[in-house]
C-alpha cells in the first residue's frame, strides 16, 4: 500500500495518538476554510478493515479522523487538505461539503452488522476531538452533522444509536428534548400534498436539509424527514411527520437562527 511517510503528517490536534497517513486528499477548492464538522461511522465489521480502506488509493474515500472503539485518535489527513469522506452531499446549499467539513470517521460497524452501541470511552475522545476542532475553527454547534444529514438518499450514519444528546450536553453540536407522546392527528406523510408539506420542506430546508419544495409529500422528502428523526429524535425514525418531529424542528430552528444572529464578540 502506499501512503505517505508518517513524518509528513503532522497532527493538527494534541488529542492524536497515532498517524496513519492517507492518499486520498487534495487541496480544498477555492481555499475555503472548513466550517462543518462531519461525524460518521465507519459500518465495517472491524477497525482494521476500515483504516486499510481510507488508506486505500483504489477506494478513493478519506477522512480526517478516526476514532478507536477504545477512544484511541487517529489522524489520516491534515485538516487544511480536502479529505473524501461525504461523497455526493450537500448542506445549506452547498454540493461540495468535502472542501468545507473536517470529517471524524468513528469506529462502528454500524446498521448492516446489528448497530451496536458505541463505547463510553469512545463517546468521551469523540466530545474532547470535536471540542478541540470546534474551538479552533469555529465551527458553529448547528453545523456539527451526520452523514446522514447531507446525505439523506445514501447515509445512516453515525446513525440513530449515537448519542447525540451526550454530545450536545458537552457542548459539540445542538439538541432539544423530545416531547411527551400524545395523540396526533396532523401527522404528515408520504402521498400528502399541500401548504403543510410545503411548510414543513421549507422549515427542513431553512435548516440546511436539501429538500424539494414543491407541497408533495415525496420520496426525497420521506428520506429527509427520515434523516432529521436519526439525528433528532431517534426513538422513531420511520420518515413521517408527526407533531413530535415537528416540533423538534421549530424548536431547533429557533437555535439555529439565534446562534447565526448571534453578535460576533
């Protein structure tokens, strides 16, 4: 396999106990700066599997970070290069998500091996990596995001078993509680067409989901929809909006738009 020498990668995070260089990265287009920080799974059956695989020239896939089961940092591409972990994505607009994120893969076999919870050692390297990421890059707490987030159609990961809220509480991205089951009857789902679909894609998309806007309760909605509950209210991910979900997300649209208001300084 070839990779580049160790010695020329040099950790960006005083968190990193190993280097494991990869190939696949280039610079990032227009120079941007990354202001998204993008977490995943790893969804193969062994660590090892993985790491040969984002070192693979062949696999043409990368990330930035990955984090052991037993919370061990490794860093495989320089935070200033574009690493190839989002694949076909986009957020708040943005189709070329690889040029502005750093992407932290974590070690998990993920949905096709049984979903598995992730250790607490591990939770607690992933909160202290990301907090030292965000606090040199700035990187606002509404865009720390799954890859399931930017890509609806094709991801589930870190999926609906990653605790989000341990993260939030620690201060690495945004959550709210759900609220208390109740009786629904205003539930919104595949086939339904109208002013309240169109509102609730352009609520999805004010989030920075890409969602179509048409009033038509579609595919590509359904997997939005199914997304948002993975990260946000995973106790049902089933691609239909009821009140719960609903309300989620105006509230966390709400935190959203006072985090960008915020006044610098």
């Amino acid at each position: 396999m070839s990779t580049l020498p160790a010695s020329l990668l040099v950790p960006d995070s005083r968190l990193v106990a190993e280097v494991r260089p990869s190939p696949n990265h280039e610079p990032r287009v227009g120079g941007i700066r990354p202001d998204i920080l993008l977490l995943h799974y790893t969804g193969m059956e062994s660590t090892a599997e993985a790491l040969d695989r984002l070192c693979d020239p062949a696999a043409k896939v990368s990330c930035h970070y990955l984090v052991r089961e037993d919370g061990t940092v490794v860093q495989m591409v320089a935070e200033d290069r574009r690493a190839w972990h989002a694949g076909l994505s986009c957020w708040a607009g943005d189709a070329d998500v690889n040029s502005r994120s750093i992407g932290i893969e974590i070690a998990n076999p993920g949905h096709d091996f049984g979903s598995p919870p992730f250790p607490p050692v591990q939770i607690e390297s992933v909160i202290a990596l990301c907090l030292d990421i965000i606090a040199r890059h700035a990187i606002r707490a509404d865009r720390v995001l799954a890859h399931s987030d930017v890509a609806p159609a094709r991801k589930r990961d870190p999926g609906e078993v990653f605790p989000w809220d341990v993260l939030a509480r620690a201060g690495v991205g945004t959550w709210v509680a759900p609220p208390a089951p109740a009786p629904d009857p205003t539930r919104l789902e595949p086939g339904d067409t109208g002013d309240r679909v169109a509102m609730l894609q352009s609520m999805l998309a004010d989030y920075g989901y890409a969602v179509p806007r048409q009033g038509v309760y579609d595919d590509a909605t359904t997997l939005v929809v199914t997304a948002f509950q993975r990260h946000f209210r995973a106790s049902r991910v089933d691609g239909r909006a009821d009140a719960a979900t609903v309300a989620i997300l105006r509230r966390m649209l709400g935190i959203r738009h006072s985090i960008v208001e915020k006044p610098i300084g």
